[in-house]
C-alpha cells in the first residue's frame, strides 16, 4: 500500500503514530508524511520520510495569548464543561481550510492507498472523501474530545464539502485506539484497540542513566523513586508551578525524585529540595522502569508511557485533554488527579497524594491490571495486516 499520513502541527500529535508507521514500513508499505515545518525534525529524526506543506504554525504561540504575565493556562482557562469539548474542534477547522488546497495537490499526486491521520486533521477526511481513500484515524489515548468536536465543526465546514463535491465532513473509516478499554471513555465512539507503544524522541543514552542505576542499587531498601514530567509546562509560565511541585517532595523520607526540567529554566526554578536531581529532557521508557511512581500534566504520551510500566499516576492537567486523562486514571484506581490550580498549588495535598500512591498497595495493583490489559491488545504489526485486509475488501 502506499500510505499518506497527515498531522496537526504539533510534534506531540504526531509522536503516537510513529510506532504504526514503522510497523507500515516494516511490512513494505511506503509511508510517506505530509506536515508542517513544525513537525518535520521530529519525523526525520523517528526516519520516516516526509513532505512539507505549508508554514510553520507555531502551536506554542496560541497557548501564549490571552495569559497575563506569570501565569499559567490552568489559572486563567480553568476545566470546560462538558458541553464545551466540541469548541477544541474550532482552531483545526480553520487550519483544514487554510491546508486543504496543499493536501489535495499532494494526495492527487502520489494516488495513497490509505490515509492515517491524528483525530484532529479534518483535511484527511476531506481528502480522503474526494479521492475516495480510505482514513484511519489514530487516537493519541483517552479521547473525550474527538468525537464532539467532529460534530461541532461539521456544519462549520458544510460549504467547504458542498464545493468539494461530497455530502458534508465525513467519520473516519476506521478508529485505531491505543488506549487500555477499560481506561477510555465510557461510551467513547467504538475503535480498533492497538497496543501502545512508547516513542517519546530520540536521543543518546545520557551519562546519569548508568549514574541512577547505579545509585538504585545503593539505596536504602524500600526506597521509592518517582518521575516528575511536566511536558510543556515549564514553557507557558509552569516554572514557579514546578517549583512548589517539587518542594512537595521536601522532607518525604525514603522517596527520590527524577525531574526534567531543561537546562534553560533551571536558574529560574532554583535549588530543588536535596532528594530531587534534576535532568534533561529523556524519553521516559529509558528511565521508568527505575520508578515506582509518574507525576505528570496528563498529556497523552506520558500517561500511556506510564501505563506501558504500570506505575501509579499522580495527574495535574493544565489544558485541553489532559484533564481527561487524570479523570480515568483516577476512575480506574491507578492514580489520583486534581484539576483545580488551588489543589495543585497545595504542597500539603500533594505530598499527602504521592505517600498515598508510593505507599498504599491499592493503586500499584489497579496501575499493573492497566498494564497488562494494554499489554493485551494486538501490537502495531497485527493493525497493519487488519488495515491490508480492509484495504483488499477482505473487512466490512
């Protein structure tokens, strides 16, 4: 087959498929990959080949507007009410109208078999619809937003599709869905459930990786490692929320803490409380399975990572889907999650949270029955050989 694959303009979009896309490869399929010059580094660097469309976005920039000085998204756009998930449809409606022209020119050009896209790329279902490809869409885990926010662009784009010539923005002919079934939404839009595989980048295997095995091994029996991740965070004014994340760990006896924070807000974020050593950005499969526990914004990959090693989660969402990724953990037992600034800028409430998950059983045990149901679902190969059988009709 010769698959497109499309994404929204943010590298974490983007990141979720690359597993997919290898296993394409890995079967003989050409993949190519069609992004903005946003996402382009993190796609040679996974070696996937790619076509730039488009200028760079600049995803970051919007999170910006609107945030007075010092201040984190979390505090000035607090949780949406349910009836307002639709509305995170809006930004990639516009970006599908403004892309659509590019998209068609290249899917005209090199005739794809399928189109695999994130679940917020509506022009790989306008696209697909005009050629009468058919789209698989890859969710990125828990997915409360997807499927509202489809219908609330949908009438949005309803003269688009009336000049393309087809009967109004389309589903996806197949959802493939790495999430464990028992941690996504309840009454979520049915998919293909695919085994999670972490890839969270590339890198050279960093001098303190050997440093902390080590140092693991010396520890006091009964010690307790936690990760601490906050994604972008620290990029949209998080560097005094991360701040007081970490002196939660201040005085907790028997628990060490692994941060990354880097190295360009460390001057600003200060000395860390002595059991917390700070490091680079890492992709998290290299150094979870030292850990006993994953605090973290609720971002897609880092909650899936998590799972991947069954370690409990303690989830403080910022914006958009995390808040429903610290929901479900919570709901399934394998983490605690609080979604108000005013919970999450208490040192006292963390602290009590994190000996809570480091120390009561209950949730390692929730967090390992999440793991081995992921572990359960079919690995990326197996999708692969469902989507050449629907690509032959072989699949209804």
């Amino acid at each position: 087959m010769r698959v497109l694959m499309m994404t929204t303009p943010v590298p974490t979009h983007f990141q979720p498929l690359v597993p997919l896309a290898w296993a394409l490869r890995a079967a003989g399929h050409e993949v190519l990959v069609a992004a903005q010059p946003d996402v382009l580094p993190l796609v040679q660097s996974a070696g996937l080949s790619a076509v730039s469309v488009g200028t760079p976005f600049h995803c970051d920039d919007l999170l910006y507007e609107s945030l007075p000085a010092g201040t984190r998204p979390l505090t000035v756009r607090p949780r949406p009410a349910p009836g307002m998930l639709g509305h995170y449809g809006r930004l990639w409606m516009t970006h599908a109208r403004y892309l659509l022209p590019e998209y068609l020119s290249l899917a005209r050009a090199i005739r794809p078999d399928l189109i695999v896209a994130d679940p917020l790329e509506y022009s790989s279902l306008l696209v697909g619809a005009v050629l009468g490809v058919p789209v698989a869409h890859h969710r990125w885990g828990v997915d409360e937003i997807s499927t509202p926010a489809r219908s609330a662009v949908r009438p949005a784009l309803a003269g688009v599709c009336d000049r393309l010539g087809i009967e109004g923005l389309p589903d996806p002919t197949v959802l493939l869905d790495p999430c464990p079934p028992s941690l996504q939404v309840p009454g979520a839009e049915p998919a293909v459930p695919m085994r999670y595989v972490p890839y969270n980048g590339r890198t050279v295997l960093p001098p303190w990786r050997h440093e902390e095995v080590e140092r693991r091994s010396t520890e006091p029996a009964g010690t307790r490692r936690v990760a601490v991740s906050m994604g972008g965070t620290l990029a949209v004014n998080g560097v005094p929320f991360v701040r007081q994340v970490l002196s939660a760990f201040a005085g907790m006896p028997g628990v060490s803490v692994l941060a990354t924070v880097d190295e360009r807000y460390r001057a600003e974020l200060g000395e860390p409380p002595k059991n917390v050593r700070l490091i680079d950005n890492t992709p998290l499969d290299l150094f979870l399975g030292s850990c006993d526990a994953v605090v973290h914004q609720g971002g897609a990959g880092t909650t899936m990572t998590t799972t991947t090693f069954g370690l409990p989660q303690l989830v403080l969402p910022q914006l958009a889907y995390h808040f429903g990724h610290g929901d479900r953990i919570a709901a399934v037992g394998a983490g605690i999650a609080f979604d108000t600034a005013a919970e999450q800028d208490d040192p006292a409430l963390l602290r009590e949270s994190l000996a809570a998950l480091l120390f009561e059983p209950g949730y390692r045990k929730a967090a390992v029955e999440l793991q081995a149901e992921m572990a359960r679902t079919p690995a990326p190969d197996t999708i692969v050989a469902d989507l050449e059988r629907r690509h032959r009709g072989e699949v209804d």
